[in-house]
C-alpha cells in the first residue's frame, strides 16, 4: 500500500450522522469517509496510548462519547494499529 495512501487510514470508511464527510469520487460504494473531528481524534489517541487493543465496554462507552457507532471505534483501533506497527518498522 503507497504510503499516501496509507497515511489516511486511521480514519474509518464509514460516517455517522452529524459528521461531516468528504465528497470526491470514491471508488467503494457505501458510507463516505468519515471526518473525525480534533476532539474525537484527541479521545481515541488517548484510549489507544493507554491499550492498543480495545475492549467491548470501552468501545461502548467511546461510541457513546464520541457520538460514533462501536464499528467505526473498532475500524479506527484496527487501522490506527495498522499505522503503530508501520511506524515502529519504519524506526528500526
């Protein structure tokens, strides 16, 4: 996967009301992208420093807080490991 491509993916395929989503050709139909806001972002930073892995109570009360629904919450975890792990194997 090109890196700019890649580079983007912590945010998930999907979006949920009330977020505002980029418009463009997309080649995938479906949901747009979703735009997670600074504070969002700033949320699911934190829970992933503190456990890489996400459990299914956190995940709840993220969605939750977030106002996001738990499978965009487990995409971002997936994809945010995915970008952890080509970081580090970059540092080595």
């Amino acid at each position: 996967v090109p890196a700019a491509a890649s580079r983007d993916q912590e945010a998930a395929d999907r979006s949920s009301p009330g977020h505002e989503a980029e418009t463009g050709s997309s080649p995938a139909p479906g949901r747009p992208r979703t735009k997670f806001s600074a504070s969002q972002l700033q949320e699911l930073e934190r829970s992933f420093r503190e456990q890489r892995y996400i459990g299914a109570n956190e995940k709840r009360r993220l969605a939750a807080a977030l106002n996001l629904s738990q499978s965009q919450i487990k995409t971002w975890f997936q994809n945010r490991r995915m970008k952890f792990k080509r970081q580090t194997q970059d540092a080595k």
